[in-house]
C-alpha cells in the first residue's frame, strides 16, 4: 500500500494530528511501502561513507539509485522524476534537460519548518515562543540536516559534476562518523550546504507526491529526523550567541551583531568592543547569525590563555592516569557546567598498520578559555581519546573547576 491508499485525515490542528505528533517512534517504520527488500542497497555500512564518488547515473543505475532511497525513505514514490529532480544538483549535465533540485528544495525549506513547528508546539505545551524558536532552529538547520543526508546515506546519491563538492561532502562524512551523539550548533568540519539543501528537497519530493499532504510527511519522514534535537540537548550545548555575550560581558566588553543582505543571503557580523571580529552568511538570518557568533567565539578563544594547560606542564598527573568510561563522564561534566560538547583531535597517527599508535588531545571552549590536554599514547583512538578525557577530568579536579 501507498500513502494515497489511506483515508484522507482531519486538519493538520486536529486533536489525531497532536496524537500522531507525540507518538513515541517505533523501531520500524509502520510505512514500509512494499518495497522487495532484495532491491535495497546495503546502507548498514555505507551510511556515514563517502570515500567513492557518488552511483553513476545511466538509465538503469538511476533507477537502481531511485529504488535505494525508496528504501531509506520507506517509501515509494508514484512519480519517480520528483525523486531524480531531488537528487540533481545544477552542476550536473550529462546532455539530458534536466531539473536541479532547487525549486523543491525552497518547498522543502518551508514544509520541514512548519512540520517542526507543529511538533515542538505540541511537544512543548509550557514553552515561551522564543524557546521554540531555538528548538525549531536547531532541528532544521544545515548542521542538523547535513547529518541526516550523511547517516542514512541519501549523500551518496547526489547528481552533480562538481569535483570540489565531493570532496568537501567527503571531509564532511568522515566527521560525522567519528561522532557518537547529537550535535547542535556544529561539529569540526563545517556542514556542506548542498547536504541540508537534498533533505529538503526529498522532504519535498515526498510532499508533493503525497499531493501536499503535510500529516503523511511527517509520518513518513520523521524517522530521518531522528533523533529530534530536544529542549536537554540545547541547554546542555550553549547557543553561540548566548556564549558570545557571556564572553565578553565577563571581559567588560560591548557585543554588537548587525545584518545585511548579499542577494538572496543574510550577512550577520559580529563586533565587540567597536572592532570587527567576524561574520557570517546564510539564507536564514537566525542561521547567519549562529554562523557569524561560532566564528567570533573562536577567534576570540584562541587568542585568550588557556586556564588549563597541556599534560607536560601542570599537575604532574600520572600518564598512566585512566578513568573508565571517561569520554561519558567528560560529556556529562559539560553538561552540567554548561560548556560546549569537548572537541577531540588526533595528535599522533604513526607505524605500520599491525602497530599504529595514537595520541588525542582534548579542548573545551569555555567563557574563561580553552581547556586543553593531551594523553597518552594509545594503539586505538577511542583508548587514545578516554586517556585525554581521563586526564582533563584530573586536571579540571586539580584545579578546582569541579
């Protein structure tokens, strides 16, 4: 069965739309559309990988590209050139007259906002507008969207004839794999555009195939979402902004945010003190302004001391110092300090394959500094990874931030 084989559903404000929207997920999709499981490609282990360019695009192995969305999408589709549209991004040319994505990507961008809307104002029945506002934001933003297109695969499927777009979806998905929970507001590598811009247009594509039927997209597309940024996951990583004035209020200095417009894009820069420090640029003016603080807060944090040093100058701790389960514990310590999630680098990557070994170093941005470590060295990167968080856990002890 398809999603038009079902009875047409009451308004979108009906008490069966707020049912369905506070439905817990179930762990499959109740709108598998008969599609023969031998048809999928395996998305198991190529979801977050992008290290071959994307399917080529003859006759037939578009049609096999169309049937493995179909499949991650748990859906088919009645009209398959409303899916090849979505996928086709302008640079792609291959003598056929071909639309790009972008006219439904503008549908999308409208749909996925109002469907976040209804369910962040179901789900949160006691929230003012403003909090709403950020948790919509955060659940429909580049950075977010460009993780669903990497975790289910869909950015290995994008027409295009852009060598430096793959290369940068590329160095995008290789980040993404190596995180292991929710990021709001952006990871180590900045979300490629043209990753948020194929949801939406997907999204759309559903959409419009359902004859703009908003209930049934949300059924169907709310398991890509997942997991939906909620209200804990936004307290427990500050907005930028937030971040920003905090800053500098502690400093003594003035923050000032102003907006112009470059064409279709909002322009937001970020000066404090009277001085310019940095800007940033999307089609949305909330997002230009999220872009232009992270950048700010950046700069401004790599030119302030750090109030924890590396291992080799403080504490004296014990290199063979180790608290299992720390990358957990370090995590949960952030939260409840209100500090960003701490970003992890590899600081050493040496030997042959039977004998590598790895050194992590470990930051956390926070309003008084950079606190930084690194530990010791480790045959596998998760191990390299908790020796660093072990050790900035001592270290945070050690110098009474805990």
């Amino acid at each position: 069965m398809n999603a038009m084989d079902l009875d047409p559903q009451p308004d979108i404000l009906t008490h069966w739309c707020t049912d369905l929207y506070k439905l817990p997920m179930p762990s499959v999709s109740p709108f598998l559309y008969t599609i023969p499981t031998a048809t999928a490609t395996s998305l198991s282990s190529s979801s977050s990988s992008s290290s071959s360019s994307p399917p080529s695009t003859s006759g037939d192995d578009m049609a096999s590209s169309i049937r493995s969305v179909e499949e991650i999408l748990s859906y088919r589709f009645k009209d398959k050139s409303l899916l090849k549209e979505a996928l086709t991004h302008n640079s792609y040319n291959n003598g056929e007259s071909l639309k790009s994505y972008q006219r439904l990507e503008f549908v999308g961008d409208a749909v996925l906002g109002l469907a976040i809307s209804n369910y962040v104002f179901l789900a949160y029945p006691n929230l003012e507008p403003g909090q709403l506002s950020s948790l919509r934001a955060a659940n429909i933003s580049t950075e977010k969207l460009a993780r669903v297109a990497v975790r289910h695969g869909l950015h290995r499927f994008i027409r295009h004839n852009a060598a430096s777009l793959h290369d940068k979806v590329k160095e995008f998905a290789d980040s993404v794999s190596q995180e292991d929970d929710t990021v709001v507001y952006g990871g180590s590598v900045k979300a490629p555009k043209i990753l948020a811009d194929i949801v939406e247009s997907v999204a759309a594509a559903i959409y419009v195939d359902l004859n703009l039927d908003l209930q049934q997209l949300w059924v169907i597309f709310r398991a890509l979402l997942e997991p939906i940024v909620t209200l804990e996951d936004l307290q427990q990583q500050p907005q930028p902004v937030t971040m920003l004035f905090e800053l500098c209020q502690k400093q003594g200095k003035q923050v000032d945010i102003k907006f112009r417009k470059t064409g279709a894009k909002n322009v937001a820069t970020v000066y404090v003190g009277g001085k310019f420090i940095a800007s940033g640029s999307s089609e949305k003016k909330e997002t230009a302004k999220l872009n232009a603080a992270r950048q700010a807060l950046l700069k401004l944090l790599e030119s302030m001391p750090t109030n924890v040093g590396r291992l080799d100058f403080s504490f004296g701790l014990n290199k063979s110092f180790e608290i299992d389960g720390a990358k957990q514990k370090l995590h949960e310590i952030c939260g409840k300090k209100k500090w960003p999630k701490p970003i992890y680098s590899l600081e050493k990557d040496e030997g042959p394959p039977h004998d590598k070994k790895y050194v992590s170093s470990v930051q956390i941005p926070t309003v008084d500094g950079v606190l930084y470590i690194e530990g010791e060295e480790k045959s596998r990167v998760k191990e390299a990874q908790n020796s660093a968080a072990s050790l900035i856990i001592r270290a945070l002890q050690e110098s009474n931030y805990l």
